[in-house]
C-alpha cells in the first residue's frame, strides 16, 4: 500500500473532491460553493462532503483573520435542511483565532434559506508522530480481495464514482433482502476521484461514505442525517483505509451511529457519530 500523504488530483475533474469542494472567496467571510453530483446520494449532497465545504470555507476565512490553522479537527454539523445539489452561498464567521486552536460558525444557504451550519475547531498536526495514548480496537474486516465494491446505480453521477467502497461479505446480506441483529457495515475504502489518497481533509468526506448501519437491521429507505460530529486525529498513512459504521441506539425512529476509520498502522485517523432519521416496515 502506498504510505505517501500528498493530494495530487486532476483539478480539471469533475470527479475531483479537491473540485468538488472548493470555495470561492467573496471577502468579509463570504464564499461560493457549487455544489457536485459527484458527491450525492439519492440527488442531495453527502453529508461528508458538505462538511469538506465547511471546513474549507472555516479554514479559509480564519486564515483572513491572521490563523495559521490549516486542518478542521473537530466538525459538528447541524443538517436543518435538505440542500440540493447547485451553487450555494457561505458564511463564516471566525468566533477565535488562538495560538493553538482557532473556532469558526459556518452557514451554508440557498437561495436565502439555511440548509446547513457547523461550528468547527481547527488546528494542525505535527509532522512528528507524538502517540501517547492509544486505546481504539481493530476491529475485523475481511482480506479486500475478499470483499465486494459498493455501487449505486452509474446511470447519474453520485459519490460511487468518487469513492471506491469494499463491504465485508458478512455485513452485505440486506442487498438481497436479508436482516440480522447486527447493526454493523465494515469494509475498506479510498478516494477514487484521481487523487486515491485520503488526508487530514478529505477523511471527513470519509467519516459519512459508509451506507447507513441501520440497513442489516432491516431499515427501510434513505436515514437522513440531522447532526453529525467529525474528529480528525491523524494525517492517514494508507491508500485504503479500514471503516466501520455501526448503531449504538435505535429508538422513536432515531439512530445513534459510530464510525471509525483506521489507517494500515492500526491507527484511529478519524471517527464520528451521528444522529439520524430511520424508518423500519410496519408489521
């Protein structure tokens, strides 16, 4: 597996998350973003990428504001509304600039309404490994020769073209219409948008790939998120990263979700945890 970090894509790809991403400055903590179908589900944009937007648009504006910040490690984001994909206006505004950590509020409208907001902490990592502590299981997943790509329909852009997803086999029997009592998906996953490395921004878009946990436990139609919380904790050093989603709680049509993302030195570089909408067949 390659161990380079660096995030070499073709910017004129339309695939590209670097692209897909990308803020427009408009001054006083203004931006514009266009919103891809390279990065949506069911026509409305993934809630990972849309925290990619944040981030980009935080780091930015706190960098006006004299931050050397370059990396959101921390993002909670608040899905008031259902954006569609298409150009959307931002606004930042830097709550802290500090010496070790800046906060900045994020919005995100179109056409005037709030869709989206995030509150979110930056900081950066050091080019030096300084792991004191490490607590987070490695959790099994099958060999990736053994397990099976995840696709959604090719006949329109949506994040299967920008992402490559391989489910274990054990965690895949809802596609044929079977439940368990194991709310669980795991598998191994890269960016397949021409750069197929992750790094310390572009693991949020990876935080919210997974499908939804709910889907072994027989859950019917899309989970919608309404709040989802991402930490960055280290630069990944792999090409494909090892992920699971699983459900903590369901109840009164709610989902608690975790996710956890480990790099090929067994070390967590991301996690998040959800909650969602979720609806189950009336029996």
């Amino acid at each position: 597996m390659p161990t380079s970090v660096s995030f070499v894509s073709d910017p004129s790809s339309e695939r590209s998350l670097r692209r897909a991403a990308a803020v427009e400055s408009l001054g006083e903590g203004r931006f514009r973003a266009n919103l891809s179908d390279y990065f949506s589900v069911v026509g409305r944009p993934n809630g990972g990428y849309l925290q990619c937007v944040m981030a980009n648009a935080a780091v930015t504006a706190a960098a006006e504001m004299g931050a050397s910040h370059r990396f959101a490690t921390a993002i909670t984001t608040n899905y008031i509304g259902s954006p569609l994909t298409g150009v959307a206006e931002i606004a930042a505004q830097v709550r802290r600039v500090g010496r070790g950590t800046s906060f900045v509020h994020v919005e995100l409208r179109e056409k005037g309404e709030l869709t989206t907001e995030s509150l979110v902490t930056l900081g950066n990592f050091h080019p030096v490994d300084h792991l004191r502590y490490h607590d987070a299981p490695v959790f099994d997943v099958a060999p990736l020769e053994s397990c099976v790509r995840s696709r959604m329909p090719d006949s329109d852009p949506n994040i299967s073209h920008s992402v490559d997803l391989r489910l274990d086999p054990a965690c895949v029997g809802w596609w044929n219409g079977e439940s368990t009592d194991r709310g669980e998906v795991r598998g191994w996953i890269r960016l397949d948008d021409g750069a197929d490395e992750f790094d310390a921004w572009s693991v949020l878009f990876a935080s919210d790939a997974l499908p939804p946990a709910t889907f072994p436990l027989g859950s019917v139609g899309w989970v919608p998120t309404l709040q989802l919380t991402s930490y960055v904790r280290a630069v990944p050093q792999s090409q494909w990263l090892r992920i699971r989603q699983y459900c903590v709680v369901v109840a009164d049509n709610l989902v608690d979700e975790r996710c956890e993302i480990l790099d090929d030195r067994d070390r967590l570089v991301a996690s998040s945890t959800q909650l969602a909408m979720v609806r189950f067949p009336h029996h």
